[in-house]
C-alpha cells in the first residue's frame, strides 16, 4: 500500500522555523522546504548562485547534476540577507 506523503501546513512551517535560533540555520532549511533542496545543494551554495537583485537563485550543485534557476522567494531572501 503506498504511503501518503504529508507535507508541513505553513503554520507548522513557521513553528518550526521559530524554533531556529540562528538566522543562517533558519534560511538554510527555508530554502530546503521552499525549493525541495538536499542538504549538500544548500551547502555548497555560493555568493554567485544568489542572484539578489534579480530575485534569482541558481542551483548548480546538485546531486542529479542537473542545473536549475527558481525565482527568490521574498521570505526566502530576507532571511539570506539577515
């Protein structure tokens, strides 16, 4: 039988983030609930993959090898920029 995935509500999405004390700690899991990330592609991002000013984020290293760009996310940049 196939198991149902089930997803945090965004109520419990910002419980959650509440619970972060650390303001990188906070936006590295943001951006992994937010844009469905591994923990080695959050890692390995750089200052050239946040493309701030264009509200765009490049996802080069991920494990598939396959590169992906994604509009910033509002919340997503003021906690990169904190």
């Amino acid at each position: 039988m196939p198991q149902t995935i089930k997803y945090l509500t965004p109520t419990e999405l910002k419980k959650f983030l509440n619970k972060i004390n650390k303001d990188r700690d906070k936006a590295m899991f943001y951006l992994m609930y937010l844009y469905g990330m591994r923990c080695s592609e959050v890692v390995r991002l750089t200052i050239q993959d946040l493309r701030l000013n264009d509200n765009r984020i490049f996802i080069t290293a991920s494990k598939n090898g396959i590169s992906r760009e994604n509009i910033l996310d509002k919340t997503a940049k003021k906690l990169i920029q904190k």
